[in-house]
C-alpha cells in the first residue's frame, strides 16, 4: 500500500495512543492508581538541576549530548554528530560538525572522499553558539563516554549509548564499539517534567483500505481538513468511509458500511527525578501520552454475523518519531498508531446510529522509588446520540478504535488499545392472523461505551529503572452508558 507522508516544519501536535473515556463529564481511572512523579525538590547536594522539557529545534540539526566519563562535569551538548550506526555490531562513527547526507561512511570502513568534516553548530533561538558549553564539550568521545543522539544514519529511532572501546579515525571521525545504556547516564541527578505536542505535519500515514483521508492543521490561518472542514490549530484528523461484510440474506438497502472521522491532538508527557539520595536509578520517572480525542462516526445497515472474535478491519497506520529536548539530552519518543473498524453481529438486526464523541485522555507509566511501576489511564469524554433507530431482533456492536504504542529510542514502553463502541439490540415480534391482521410489537436500545486495555512493557528500563519480569497490565477499563431507546407496536 502507497505510504502517505505529510511533512512540514512549524511545530504543532502529535502522536497517538488511546486511552480510557467514560460518559457525561465524569472522569474514569484505570484499575490500578497512578503513582504521581516524585516532587520536585533539591538535592541534598545541591547539585542537581530542574531541566527544561520541550520540542527540539526544527529546521536545524540537533546535537548529541556527551556525559564524560571522568564524571567532572555535567552531561552536555556538543557538536559531535552520530555520522553513521551499525545496530548488528554495536559501531558508530563519531564526528564534529553537520555531516553531509550520503557521505558517511559504514562503521568500520573509512572514506574515500579525503574530505575534512564539514563543522557547523545549530544555537537554539536567541542563545549563543557556545551557551551553556564548556570546553571539554566538543573534545573527542573516550570510553565510558555516554552518547545521545537524535535519529542519525543506521539509527532512525535516535541513538542512546555507552562507548566500550575507541576503534580509530576515519577521514569522517571516530570510529568507536558501544553498549546499550539507560537516560539515568546522562540525566544522573537532575529533574524534568514537561508536555511536548508533536507536529501533525512529521506524522507519516499509511491507509491500508480505500475510502481514507489524512488531514491536519498547524500555524497562523493554515487549515485542511475534507471538504474545507475547520480544524483546531495542532489537530491531525483521519477520515473513513468503508463498508463492512453484509448479512447474505439482508436486502441491498441494508448494505453495513461504517463512516465518520477521528480527530486528535495527543501530546508526550515525560517526567524523570534523578535525585535518589545516591541510590542506582531514578527517585521518580513517567512516561505517556495525553491530549483531545473527538469523533463522529454512524454505523448503519445489517452486518454479517461474526464467527468466533469479532471483525476487525485496521484502516491506517500513523507514526511520529518527535525529538524532545530535556535540558542538554535529546530524547527520541517513538509513537505508533493503527486506526480499525471493529464490528460484532448476529447477522439479524439492522442500524443506525451516528454518534458524537468528545473528551480528552491520558495513558502511561509512573515509577517511584520503593514501589515500581504503576500504569496510568484516565479520561474524561462526552457521547452524544445524533441519529439512532433498530429493526428486527438482534445484536450488533461496532467500534472505530485504535491499537497504540509510545516509547524511547525505537523500544515500545506503553501499549493501549482503545475503542469507543456503539452497541444496540431489538427484540421485535411480528404476528399475523387467519383473517389478514398483522401486529409488530418489541422494543430496542442503544448503549455507547469504550473499552480500553494494554501493557506496560519492560523496555521501560531505559530509564535506568529495575527490569520488570513481565508485562505490567493497564487493567481492562469498559465503560458503557445508555444513548436511546425505542418501542415499536402496530
């Protein structure tokens, strides 16, 4: 399937992962209470530091950021640059400077070009070059030396690593053997705590059937969306229109079909508390997502009868890969999302409902020191009935819903699965007598609802938290919330 890509570069929204919705205006939680972040507080030392959480730069390279291995100063940004990565043997080329597109070469091979670097520096806006750097900043990498890095060649997911050995140069840097590492390495004592949107624009969609339409909005007076719709500035919206398996007896005025639209703006929550009195690892740490879901979506007609689990037909397929800067640290948050249409029948009752859902909600995981990890759902969402009748006996339940996942430097940390559901059922009798009456007589009902589930994963321990021994489950959330009821008699 063609990979629809939409980029630009004014920052805006975000990525995706979906979460726990209730009904009216009341909050719902998952099973398990979310241990908030450990408060920001100063060290007994002194020496730790709140860094600030935010978009990195865009429309400039990025940094890596190097803590030094004699442990005299804190961890820095600097001018190198990850020049290439070889994941199968751990390789890197470390360089000073932009390097050019093309002209990297494989770890372990060195260039032909006989070219110098090309040096460059990308301030942030309204500092200076050298702000906050000291001069061991940019010396070349040792071991011990801890690297991160945003996405770089051989390393599309961002680069967080210890260098083990220093191979040699090459004409493009140095060639260095590294190991996985934790954000503790370079974050050590300091504190974070903050919101980031993730630009609409950078996420990447991939429609996998046909009837799909991506759009989005970002900066002053820019607004797309299908037929001239206004979106919210930092908005991305999904638009779909596919039929679903029709019930084999069902007249052709009763083709099944599901339409509507969901529309997000999701932002990444990260928060780390490195002051642990000297203890190996974080004193606090989360991570997830938040932000505005809304849809509108109708169900309509009679869906074939499911066999076994319910039909679920995925969509499309959304990821961002936003670089968040925490103080000197470029921190790579990988978000994926498939968007699926999911119905369940007996194949006897036809439908039709268009519903309203609006609301916001937040997934993820908290870490406390002493206590672990503890999962985090929570949402606050309104459904509202626009449209809804049923005919015949039967069931029938449909739902627009989303599998998500969001972690750190391409390991998945939190996976959700989230689905916002109608579901209606009639029990409707007809009879007729010897003299040519006939009677109809039976009631039917609409309820609304979600259901949420998912995991915490062990690759959470890139926080430089304890391993977990399995996954860690958000605890099954169902909602369910009545949306209209009918009684039929004649």
């Amino acid at each position: 399937m063609r990979t629809l890509a939409r980029r630009l570069l004014i920052p805006g929204l975000t990525a995706l992962a979906l979460t726990a919705t209730g009904c009216g205006s009341t909050s719902h939680t998952g099973a398990a209470e979310p241990a908030a972040p450990a408060a920001v507080t100063p060290s007994s030392d002194g020496t730790s530091q709140q860094l600030d959480v935010a978009a990195a730069p865009q429309g400039t390279s990025t940094p890596a950021a190097v803590a030094r291995a004699d442990g005299k100063g804190r961890t820095e940004k600097s001018a190198l640059k990850v020049a290439s990565y070889d994941r199968a043997t751990g390789r890197a080329v470390i360089a000073k400077g932009a390097q050019t597109p093309g002209r990297s070469p494989a770890p372990g091979k060195s260039s032909e070009t006989g070219k110098s670097p090309e040096t460059g520096k990308s301030p942030e806006a309204g500092k200076s070059p050298d702000a906050g750097k000291s001069p061991e900043a940019d010396k070349p990498v040792a071991v011990g030396d801890v690297i991160a890095s945003a996405p770089a060649p051989g390393a599309p997911a961002g680069l967080l690593a210890k260098v083990t050995e220093v191979v040699g140069k090459t004409d493009q840097g140095t060639e260095v053997k590294t190991a996985a590492t934790t954000l503790a390495a370079v974050l050590g004592d300091d504190k974070a705590d903050g919101k980031v949107p993730v630009d609409p624009a950078a996420v990447t969609v991939e429609p996998l059937t046909k009837g799909v339409t991506f759009s989005w909005a970002k900066g002053p007076g820019l607004t797309f969306g299908p037929e001239g719709a206004k979106l919210p500035l930092g908005n991305l919206r999904l638009d779909v229109n596919a039929s679903v398996d029709t019930a084999p007896d069902a007249p052709a005025s009763a083709g099944a079909s599901v339409s509507g639209f969901v529309q997000l703006a999701p932002q990444v929550e990260f928060a780390y508390d490195g002051s642990a009195g000297g203890a190996p690892g974080p004193r606090g740490a989360f991570l997830g997502m938040s932000g505005d879901w809304s849809s509108q979506w109708k169900l309509q007609g009679r869906a074939a009868a499911s066999t076994g689990a319910p039909k679920r037909i995925p969509f499309a397929k959304l990821h961002s890969s936003p670089v968040i800067q925490v103080g000197p640290v470029p921190v790579v948050v990988n978000l994926d999302l498939t968007c699926y249409i999911q119905v369940e029948a007996d194949g006897r009752v036809t439908v039709e409902v268009q519903q309203d859902v609006k609301g916001d909600f937040k997934v993820g995981g908290s870490y406390a020191s002493g206590k672990g990890w503890t999962p985090v759902s929570a949402s606050n969402v309104k459904s509202t009935p626009v449209k809804a009748s049923v005919t015949a006996a039967g069931k029938v339940k449909g739902a627009i819903g989303a599998e998500a996942s969001v972690g750190l430097y391409g390991a998945v940390g939190v996976t959700a699965d989230f689905a916002p559901y109608v579901r209606g059922e009639g029990d409707i009798k007809a009879a007729a007598s010897s003299d040519g009456k006939t009677s109809l007589d039976g009631a039917w009902a609409l309820y609304g609802g979600f259901d949420l589930s998912g995991n915490l994963q062990l690759q959470l321990s890139l926080f430089g938290t304890p391993v977990f021994e399995r996954k860690i489950p958000l605890g099954t959330l169902n909602r369910e919330w009545a949306l209209s009821t009918g009684h039929i008699k004649r």
